[in-house]
C-alpha cells in the first residue's frame, strides 16, 4: 500500500488531524499495514506540497486539520477504482484497497473487489498464456520452440536455451498461481464486503500528546528507540 492514496483516500470521509490518519491507517486494514508515524507525517506535508490536499482550520483543542483538495479527491477515487501506485505491488495493492474500501462508510466495497476480480483474471490468462508460450524444451532443442526466433546473436542451439526457457515457464507459473490465489481470496471476500457491517467512523481519540498553537514542539507518543524508529524531530507535530 502507497501511504499517499491511503491518507487520501481516509481522508474523503472529511478533514482529520494527523495521528487520526495515521491510526486510520493500521485500523482500516485490519492491523495488516503499520507505518512510521514520521512517515506518515512527511506524506501529508508532501501532499500538501503537491496541492492534493490543504489545511482546513484546526481542533478545538487546537490540532491542525487537512482535508482532500478537488485534484486530492479524484486521486483518492482513482486509487478505489484501480489505479495502483507506480512500482507497486499488485497483490498487496488489492488487499489494502479491499479492506480500506470496505471500512469507508459511502464507498461501494463490493464494485471494488468486483473490479479487482476482474484485473485478476486478466492477469491469470495472461499467465497462462506466458507459461504455454514457454513449454519445456529439451537440452539441446532450437530455442525458437520455446517461443523466440534464433538471431545471429543468440543461435538456436544456445547453450542454455532450455534453461531459460524452463525458468520463463516457472517464473509464469508463478505469476499464475499468485493470480488464482487472488481470485480466491476476492471470492472469499465478496460475500463478506457485500453483507456489510465493516465501515465505521473516524476514531474521535484524541492524541494524549501533541503540539498545540503557541506550543514548543514535542513528541506525539512516546516509544522506546528501536531501529529505524522515527525522530522526535520527525514524529513531533501534527504536519
């Protein structure tokens, strides 16, 4: 999951202070995706920057709201509809997409994971056609019956033609088994997004911890170092 279209798309249920967003996160996946608060922090600075979304007033206890720009929105709606983020992967772009989708009163869960069906399928024929398009090949045997033509570069007898011809089809295999097994789990999920009941409002909590107007800057929560952990600098105030 990109954490930009997720903040987006948490935040067409109206304008949200930082750390609701950054709860909404691990809440509207069913605790399957956790991000650095920093990092969530830093993505709506950047979504500011990028005009897809704007300040909108604060709290009355004083924390900053953001909500979606009209660009922010159509980002947000792109992302239900299908739209993966660059150089992600697919498979975890259906889940969370899924399971944000059915958390957002208002939104028609079951049209998402009808659409993610259908680009699975899509997926698995074209799997299927790659690991035809790749059968076996015996040692030796021209590479063109593998599916490609012989260049004066690349003989027929290749030494290992049939090597790379057995590791396209398992890599298709693999691609097609993944296909299948997303087709499963979507069908699996169908039913339940369908019945409903798995939407639910934004967490009204407030932060225990924060930055208010005229306030120096402090932690958000408090938790032990650890590795790769944010900064106080970085998980500070509401961005």
């Amino acid at each position: 999951m990109a954490v930009r279209d997720a903040v987006l798309a948490l935040l067409t249920m109206g304008p949200a202070y930082g750390f609701a967003l950054h709860g909404g996160l691990a809440e509207r996946t069913g605790g399957r995706r956790t991000v650095n608060v920093g990092q969530t922090y830093a993505t709506i600075e950047r979504l500011t920057k990028q005009r897809l979304v704007e300040p909108a007033g604060t709290t009355d206890d004083g924390l900053p709201l953001h909500r979606l720009t009209e660009a922010g929105r159509l980002a947000a709606e792109a992302w239900l509809a299908g739209a993966d983020a660059a150089g992600a992967d697919p498979w975890d772009e259906t889940v969370d997409r899924v399971l944000v989708a059915a958390s957002l009163p208002g939104v028609d869960a079951a049209s998402v994971v009808d659409a993610e069906a259908r680009r699975w399928r899509e997926r698995r024929d074209l799997a299927r056609g790659q690991a035809a398009d790749s059968g076996p090949v015996a040692d030796g045997e021209p590479a063109a019956a593998a599916g490609t033509e012989p260049t004066r570069s690349t003989p027929a007898t290749a030494p290992g033609a049939a090597a790379m011809a057995g590791l396209a089809r398992l890599a298709a295999s693999a691609d097609l088994a993944r296909a299948e097994g997303a087709l499963a789990w979507l069908a699996d999920a169908g039913p339940i997004v369908e019945h409903g009941g798995l939407a639910f409002e934004p967490n009204a909590t407030r932060p225990r911890r924060g930055r208010r107007p005229g306030r120096a800057a402090t932690p958000l929560v408090e938790a032990p170092a650890v590795e790769g952990a944010a900064t106080p600098a970085q998980a500070s105030a509401d961005a």
